[in-house]
C-alpha cells in the first residue's frame, strides 16, 4: 500500500505531442479530421462552416443562422428532432465562435448511423420556421435586457467596441433594435452563401470506426452542396485610446476593463505574450491576484487574458471591485505593469509560470475531444499543427528579458483603454 502521509513525487512534464490526426475528404471535397483514441464507445462529430461574423451580410445573420437550424427540418419540427437525438442518447449543441459556425454532435458508436441522417438533415433542409424566429427575437432581447444590467457584461461590450469599432464584426454590440432587424430571408441567404464543402470542415473524434466514416460520406459528402468559400470583411475602426466611465448609480460593485488591441496567434510576439499575460493576471499565483485579491482583499477574482480570434485579438484585464475601491484598483494594476516594463521576472517565478503552463497543455492532451478541441483551434485559425509544439517550446524557453521586453512594448499606460462601469464617486 502507498504511503499516504508522503507526497508523490514531482515529475516534469517532459514529452507534450500532439497526435496527428488522419485526414481524408468526403465525395463533395469537404475534409474531415480523424481523431481515432480513447476506450469508450463515443464520437463527437464537430462540423465548422467559416459562417460567423465576418461573414455576414446583415448583424447577428451568423447567431440565428445557426441557433435556428434545430427549429426545423423538412418533415420535422423542433420537438421531433429534439426527441430523436435524446431517443438514442446524444446531444447536440451550437457552441459560440465569432468566426465560425460550428454544430456538434456526441454520440455513441452503436447509435450513430441512427442519427446521422438527421443531423445532415439540420445542415441541408432546415426551414427556418418564422415562428421560432419571433421566439428567438423574444428571448434575446429578453436576455439582452438582463444582461444590460450587469457591470462585467456592459464593460466588456464597451471595451470590444472601443478596441475594434462599433461596425467591425468583433467590435459591434447587439442591441433590442438589432435583433428586430433580422428576417427569415436573412437567415435563408446567410446559410445558402456559407453552408457549403468549400467553406468547412469536420473533426471526428473518439472511438472511430471505418463505418462511421463511410455513413459521413453518404449523408454528408453526398448532401453537402460544394459551394465557394466565403472572402471575410473586416471592416471598421476603433478609438483612440482613453478612459471611459459609464454611471450605473445602484451599483454596489464597478466592473473595471483595461485592454488594447494585439493580434492573432501568428504573430511572433504570440507566445511570449502569452507567457507574460500569465504572469500577470493568468492564474491563481499571478501578480495581480496576490496584490489585489490576497494584499488588498479588493476582489474574489482579478484577472489577464488575450483573446484570439481568426484575424485579430485583444489584451484584457477585467475584476469586479467596491465602488470605493476603484481608484486604487487601477492605481495598483499599472503598478504591476509598470514593474513589468522595468524589472526582470525572477526564476522562481518564471519556472512556476512555465510549469503551470505545460500543466495545461497537458490536459489539452488529455483525451481524444480535448485534443480535437485543440486540433479544431488551430485548423479554424490557419495553423500548422506544428504549432503546438512550437508553442510548449516556447513556454519552456522564453527569456526573462524577452518578455520584459515585450512588457515595455504592449503594456505602455498611453496605449491601453480603460472602461469602468458603476457609480461614479
């Protein structure tokens, strides 16, 4: 039996590799991204339409296009599919992306040529039936509603804006007038135009057998129009630089967001931003927490993060804090950027920053639908797969004056942004 008074032993993380998946393509072109690992007898199946905002011809077509296509297909409505995928035990789901569309299903092994028909069906014949978009309209302005009453929510919206601009389709907000724009014919144009073989692809993962593959061919490659992928517009500009304070008078709490524009993942500055994003505000240990949350008890969370898209990405530093903690609050963040800019990170810190990091890299290997998650993050950004192993080498390499470097090049007090949302003292 082990001894349970003696802690394991500590192991680096030595060998991080990315399985590389195998690839073929369906009747009509579209690739297909095979992730063949695990014990169980499941699939995820994740189809991805480069559909999402860029693309749109009108605001928010991309959202409804595709929260709509489980409302209906030819010969079933919303009830009907919903009751068949629960009948064979799988879900289904429309996870977020602002460049893409993305639908995946999970299934067991013995049941997916059962629901596979339907599933092409929702890519192929929906319906768009106008009475659930009025109750899409409904809900979302409802919710928008809610939302707008929220801090962090309203702060993070006023902060994409200012970064991108108010038409940029990473910028642009949603507003109760936006969703009563939307029109069946929106919706019907936004999935004839982008729903094609030429614009998508499918990462299959989990216990993959041969049969699985060749009942994608039949009611995918055969179903899916080929099409011609869709040209992006990126088209608007942010503000300047500047501070901004939006009076909400009841609040208890202000929401506060620092930021500015960065950059997509290609970028060489990439990792070590991402190294040094970590250090500040990345996890539980950063600079930020110990100095606001653990020293100043100012907050429960604080924290630092880039969020990349396709074409772009932006730099964040978001917390919750009382009403008459704000001052401080920003006084203490450019403090710790500051000291960034001007002092080496010790050893001791960067090994343990380094080790948190290949940590997660690890659970991103852990398992055949994590590293299909990862797999499908670097084939919708355009990234070799190499990549990831370019990324861990990094972690492990990056130099202290590097990113003191790049510290003095992005976290420059005049060029970052500044939105706070609560009363105004």
């Amino acid at each position: 039996m082990p001894d349970r008074s003696k802690a394991p032993d500590i192991h680096n993380i030595e060998n991080l590799n990315l399985p590389v998946p195998r690839q073929i393509r369906l009747d009509n072109g579209l690739p297909v991204y095979i992730i063949n690992m695990g014990t169980q007898p499941v699939v995820k199946l994740e189809i991805v339409f480069f559909a999402g905002r860029p693309y749109e011809h009108k605001k928010l077509a991309s959202r409804a296009t595709v929260g709509l296509l489980k409302e209906g297909v030819q010969g079933a409505d919303s009830a009907a599919i919903a009751e068949h995928f629960d009948f064979y035990g799988s879900s289904l789901s429309f996870p977020f992306n602002l460049d893409t569309s993305n639908i995946v299903l999970y299934s067991l092994g013995k049941y997916f040529d059962k629901v596979l028909p339907m599933f092409a069906a929702l890519l192929t014949q929906p319906i768009f039936p106008e009475e659930e978009l009025q109750r899409f309209i409904k809900r979302n302005r409802q919710r928008l509603q809610i939302d707008l009453q929220k801090n962090d929510l309203v702060a993070y919206r006023q902060i994409t804006e200012d970064i991108f601009g108010s038409d940029h389709p990473y910028g642009y907000n949603s507003y109760l007038d936006t969703y009563e724009r939307l029109e069946r014919a929106d919706l019907i144009r936004h999935f004839e135009r982008h729903y094609n073989s030429k614009n998508g692809m499918i990462i299959i993962s989990g216990r993959v057998e041969e049969y699985m593959l060749e009942a994608l061919n039949r009611h995918l490659g055969q179903s899916i129009p080929r099409g011609t992928a869709g040209n992006p517009v990126l088209e608007g500009e942010g503000s300047p630089p500047g501070k901004r304070w939006i009076d909400h008078p009841d609040s208890v709490q202000a929401a506060v967001r620092i930021g500015r524009r960065l950059f997509d993942r290609k970028h060489p500055d990439y990792f070590g931003m991402y190294v040094l994003c970590t250090v500040l505000g990345g996890y539980f240990g950063s600079r930020l927490m110990e100095n606001i949350r653990e020293e100043k008890g100012y907050t429960y969370n604080i924290y630092s993060m880039i969020d990349t898209m396709t074409h772009d990405g932006f730099f964040y530093i978001g917390t919750e804090v009382g009403n008459e903690f704000v001052s401080d609050t920003r006084t203490q963040i450019y403090r710790e950027m500051q000291d960034l800019q001007e002092n080496l990170i010790g050893e001791e810190e960067l090994q343990m920053v380094r080790n948190y990091l290949l940590g997660n890299f690890l659970t991103m290997l852990d398992g055949p639908f994590n590293v299909s998650e990862l797999v499908k993050d670097l084939l919708m950004e355009s990234l070799p797969l190499s990549h990831f192993e370019d990324w861990v080498q990094a972690v492990r390499t990056v130099p202290a004056a590097s990113l003191r470097e790049l510290a003095r090049r992005y976290f420059r007090s005049e060029d970052l942004m500044e939105v706070i949302v609560g009363k105004r003292e």
